[in-house]
C-alpha cells in the first residue's frame, strides 16, 4: 500500500504543480511581462527623443538678415510708425505739409519721382574695386544687399541738414515692404523705406509714416510725377 500511495502522489505532482512552483512560474512571467513592457515605453522614449532630436535639427534656423529685421520690425510697431497707401499720403503731403522722403539710389530719383519729393539714399553704390570694397560686397551680399552698394554713412547726416525733428515724414521706397505678417511672411517683409524709418526714429523723429506699396504703385495709379533729367 505504501507503494502505491507514493505512486498516486508522485502522479499528482507530475500533472499538478505544487503551488509553491505555480507561484514561481506565474512570478517570472509576471517579471518577465513587466520588463517587456518597460523595454517597450523606454525604446518608445527614446525614439521619441530622436524624433524631437531630428525635428529640432531640421528646423530652419533664421539668417542674420531675418534676425536683423526682426528688431528692426518690433521697433517700428513699438513707435507706432504708420503705414498709409499712395492716395492717403499725397493727400497728406497736399493737406497736411507732410513731406516724402524717398530713399532710392539718386539715379533712380533723378529718372523719376513723385512730385515735391527730396531724395536722401539710404544705400549708395560702392564705386571702388579694391581688395576691401570687393569683400564689402561679399558681406552685403550675405545680409542680401546686391548691386555692389552699401550703407549710406551720411544718411542720417544728410536727413537732419534737410528735415527738422518735428518735421512729418512720409519714407518711400521703389517696393515699400510691410511690417504686417502673412501666413508665409510672419514678420512681415522688410524694404530700405521700413529701413530708414527705423534710423528715423531712433535718432528722434516723431511723425514718421510709411509709404505702403512704395514708388511703383505711386506711379501704377499715375499719381504726380516729376523728374530730373
């Protein structure tokens, strides 16, 4: 009888586990099951790190230029400068003694204008050609100022010998610019008129206004021109 006692239980073991042994398996599929699932979240972490990694490097970062205009900009909204369309700003000049200010090379002043006018270039060509002047021209050319010019040095000399402080400007240019945002310009698009706003009226201008749509729409909607030649 013992045999066969030792028989049967032998044989319950064999097809049921002692619950000791249930407790150790189930624990290791429980551990098992819970590094699984941890690897997962922590390669899941870190492929998301990689995508932010990529997506931060892939970002297109801003050139000087933009940079530049980016202060520029939030000084002008900051003095309030204004911008006013063709019709408004001869009526001003007509009405209210404002004056423009055009800002263009003084070739393409002299060619054409609009009428009462003065002509202080902001930008002036660079005429010489030596080793300096040609690596001048690089470095404008990466702030994107082409056609072999630079900044006028006397601009702001040559503003204040023909304009008091208190004078109302009205600064032009052949394009104008914008210091609106559009859904593909954000911070608007910046011109030599918006340009010398600026130096305006951070050498002690008040009554600074922009002339939206610049000199071509003044000549588009055949508004008094007059010329030099």
């Amino acid at each position: 009888m013992a045999v066969a006692v030792t028989s049967i239980s032998s044989q319950y073991h064999k097809f049921h586990p002692s619950p000791l042994a249930f407790n150790i398996e189930s624990s290791s599929s429980c551990f098992a099951t819970k590094a699984i699932k941890l690897s997962n979240r922590r390669n899941s972490s870190s492929i998301c790190r990689s995508l932010r990694i990529q997506n931060a490097a892939t970002k297109q970062a801003k050139s000087p230029a933009e940079e530049d205009w980016k202060i520029k900009r939030q000084v002008l909204l900051e003095k309030k400068v204004r911008s006013v369309d063709v019709k408004e700003a001869l009526r001003l000049q007509n009405e209210n003694n404002f004056v423009i200010l055009d800002v263009r090379p003084e070739a393409e002043f002299k060619e054409a204008h609009p009428e009462g006018a003065i002509n202080v270039q902001i930008y002036r060509l660079i005429k010489e050609w030596t080793a300096w002047d040609i690596a001048r021209r690089a470095a404008f050319a990466f702030f994107g100022i082409f056609s072999g010019t630079e900044e006028n040095p006397e601009f702001m000399q040559s503003v204040e010998s023909k304009l008091a402080k208190d004078a109302k400007i009205i600064v032009a240019c052949s394009a104008g610019g914008t210091t609106k945002p559009t859904q593909n310009l954000p911070e608007g698009q910046q011109s030599r008129s918006l340009i010398a706003a600026y130096l305006l009226v951070l050498n002690g201008y008040k009554n600074v206004f922009h002339l939206e749509g610049g000199i071509y729409n003044w000549f588009k909607q055949g508004l008094p021109t007059a010329s030099e030649e």
